[in-house]
C-alpha cells in the first residue's frame, strides 16, 4: 500500500501505487498545486518503471505469397502505414556518416497531401506514359538458346505416314485377245490390260490363273531369258504350285525381305504379255492427303505416333497426294498455329554466300554429307536469323540452321537411331529469329527460284 507524502495515512489512489513522485523530494513548503502539475508532466514522466511489453508478429505486406490467413501482423498508427512498412525509402547521408535527408513512400505522399494533390488514387498518382514494342522475334531462342543446334543439313529425316489402306490380297489373271496380239487382265478392275500392280512384302497373296498358252511367269527383268525369272527365296509358296510358267492353277504365296523393289510378269513365250509389279514394304500401305490432313492444321500426329513439331525434317510415306509431297524431304514450322511445310530444296544457299567443303569419305554418318564435296555449306553459325517459313525465300530464311535439342532427340528415337548431339554445334548467345512474313526493305513478298543450266539455285 503506498502513502501520500503529504498526508502519510492517506493511501493513494488505486493505480497509482507504482507511480513515482518527483514531488516527493521538495521540501514541504514548495509542494504547491502548481509545481505538482508541472513535476507530474515532465520529470514524473522520465522516472517511472518500465511498461515493455512483448509482442510476436510479423512486419510487412499481407500481400506477400508466403502470407496465410492464421498469420499474426503487428499494427501501426494507421492503415497507411500498415500498407507500406518496409518500403525502401531514400537516404542520403554527407561525407561523416550523418544522414542529412530521409523520405520514404509515406513520406512522399504526404508531401503530396501538403500540396493539396488528391492523394487517395496511388495508381493515378504514379501512372506514367509508357510505350509497347514488340520485336516480333521467337522469344524461346532468344532466352532457351542453350537448347539449340546448327545443323547444316537439318535433323534425321522422319517418315511420316498416312492412313493404313486395304491391301488386295486376291487377284484373278485371265487373258485378253487383240487379234494381233495377247494380253494379261487382273481383277479387280478387270478391264486394264497389263496394269502396273503394287505388292507388299509380308502379305499373303492368292494368284488364281487361267491363261491358256500364255504361261504366267515373274522375272527381275523384261526379257524371255529363263535366267531371270525370280528364284523361290524371294517367292515364298504356302499352297498351291509355283506361279512360274503356270497356265491353270491357283498358287498363294507371300513375298520376302529379300524381293527386288521392281519386278515384271509376263508370259513366257510372249514378249508383249508384260506388266510392272512395284514392291514396297507394308509400312507403305497408306495413304495421306498432306493438303487436307497435314498444311493448315494446328496440330498433326501421324498413325505411326509421330506428332509433328517445329523444325522436324519428315517424308511422307506410301501413296502421298499431291504428287509435290512424294520423295521430297521438308522443315516443319508453325506447329500451335497454322503447320507450313518447307521443302529441303527451297532452302539452298547460293554459293556465293557460303563456302564449298571438300568431305572426307565416310567422316560422317550415312547420307550426312554430300560425296566428295559440299557445295554451298552453311557451316557457320548465325544468330541473326529470320523463320523458315518466310514466303520471300531471303536469306536468313533459307540459312537458317538451328534445331531445338528436342527435335534432334526424337528424330533419332524415330529412327532407332543412337543420340549423336555434337555440342560444338550448341548456341553460345541468345538467337535472335524473326518472325516469317515480315516485309523486308526493298524487298519481294513471294520467291522464285530455278535451277540453271550451270547447277546454281537462284530466287529473287
């Protein structure tokens, strides 16, 4: 229980028995109710015992990623404040060591308020004129460029095949008579005479013959010479009798690994009953319309598991409509918008911007580089690209080398082929591509190219 000074059995009032007087230590007679007042608002503050009080929580946005709801955030004097702690604030300080100005984001904004400016739109307040560019390059090779390879002849190439087709597997051969001379009718169609016919390995094949002094016969060349006729290596006879020199019969028989890709019917004694058969693998059974199916469309994936994507070399195998995508190799691009095939061919250099390289018999894998010599190699590197797929045919287009690291990986997987990367061949800086299309400078929209009479590959 504490006691007034001035009246000892008077105690003091409840709360303020830790309360230290200053007043305490004047003589009596200067205790007036003035310097009461005046001890109590100054001295008695700087004396009395410590009121600390312990707090856990955190300092900073609630807006952060790592805040959750159960958090605990100490508060300030205002919601201003609590908005912006820890906001970086500018110091500047003389040559000693004393900060001779400090101003922070409160700061800042305050003045603002002082200034009579509206201060509640931070937004509005801090807007600042800004402008958009857009370089219109491929942001992946310029910031994923480690990912990339030159390849001066592209990655492997890949088949791509269409829809598996029905396979005839029975043919009826009779004979036709022209007065003057004699031929072979195959059904189905029944009306060709001497049709080209195409067969493939590993499918079972039912021949029935009648033809009547014209025995029917397989050769590996249009001649009458026996010497030619195919052996039964290639020929493998599962019932029946041998198609060779058979007039009346019905033989079943299955091509092997090993049959020539082009062999001739014909009859043994007449020269003029003769036909082409084509032999291909059953792989080719398909057919694709690359036009409708392929070229326009987002995305492809192809029967045998290919999906396409940007810069893939592929082929297209067994029957390919139109006749332009047959036994030529192209560059995919624009997979995720409309896909654009680039033909191989229309990507030469002209010599008079590359080099020739003399090649080293077998120094590469198979079909890598030409024999002997390489004419307008694109051997070195460059980072200063444009897409393939430009319509103007320029020369960035057209020398443009780099391969993603994925495209050569798959190509190879594709292939049953082992992952051969030669990181010599790896982008030491970011690749800067070009968008396709773009209009160049005193330059055309639509290329074109010829071959001349001296072998030189010419666009304009």
């Amino acid at each position: 229980m504490a006691y007034d000074n001035n009246q000892t059995d008077q105690p003091l009032p409840n709360g303020d028995e830790n309360k230290r007087k200053s007043e305490s230590f004047l003589p009596r007679f200067f205790r007036t109710t003035a310097n009461k007042k005046f001890l109590n608002s100054t001295l008695d503050q700087l004396i009395q015992p410590g009121v600390v009080e312990k707090l856990n929580g955190y300092i900073g946005r609630e807006t952060a990623k790592a805040f959750t709801a159960s958090d605990s955030y100490v508060g300030d004097v205002s919601p201003e404040r609590a908005n912006y702690q820890l906001e970086p604030a500018s110091v500047v300080k003389d040559n000693i060591g004393n900060v001779t100005f400090y101003k922070d984001y409160n700061d800042y904004m305050n003045q603002l308020g002082n200034f009579n400016l509206n201060n509640k739109n931070h937004s509005t307040i801090n807007a600042q004129e800004y402008y958009a560019w857009n370089p219109h390059i491929d942001w992946d090779k310029f910031t994923n460029f480690r990912e990339y390879y030159w390849l001066p002849l592209g990655p492997q190439t890949i088949g791509i095949a269409g829809t598996t087709i029905d396979v005839e597997s029975t043919y009826t051969i009779r004979t036709a008579d022209n007065i003057d001379n004699n031929a072979y009718v195959f059904s189905p169609d029944g009306l060709t005479q001497n049709p080209t016919i195409t067969l493939y390995r590993g499918v079972t094949y039912k021949f029935d013959i009648d033809t009547p002094n014209l025995p029917f016969t397989i050769k590996t060349k249009k001649t009458l010479d026996e010497g030619f006729d195919l052996d039964s290596s290639s020929i493998l006879v599962l019932e029946g009798v041998s198609v060779q020199g058979l007039e009346k019969g019905v033989s079943t028989l299955q091509l092997g690994a090993d049959t020539p890709d082009t062999l001739y019917y014909m009859s043994a004694n007449d020269l003029n009953a003769a036909g082409t058969i084509i032999i291909k693998d059953i792989a080719e059974a398909t057919f694709i319309d690359v036009d409708s199916e392929v070229v326009g469309k987002r995305f492809y994936k192809s029967s045998n598991g290919i999906a396409l994507s940007n810069g893939m070399k592929v082929e297209f195998t067994g029957q390919v409509e139109p006749v332009k995508y047959a036994n030529e190799a192209f560059y995919v691009e624009g997979v995720g918008d409309k896909i654009k095939l680039i033909a191989e061919s229309d990507l030469n250099v002209p010599t008079a911007f590359t080099e020739d390289i003399d090649v080293e018999f077998d120094a590469q894998g198979f079909d890598r580089l030409p024999y002997s010599k390489a004419i307008g190699y694109p051997e070195d590197k460059d980072y200063f690209v444009i897409n393939r797929a430009s319509n103007d045919g320029n020369l960035w287009s057209r020398y443009n080398r780099w391969f993603h690291k994925s495209v050569i990986e798959s190509a190879a997987q594709a292939n049953n082929q082992p992952i051969d990367i030669n990181q010599l061949a790896r982008a030491k800086r970011p690749i800067i591509e070009f968008e396709p299309n773009l209009k160049l400078h005193e330059f055309g929209t639509k290329s074109r190219c010829w071959l001349s009479r001296w072998f030189y590959y010419w666009c304009f």
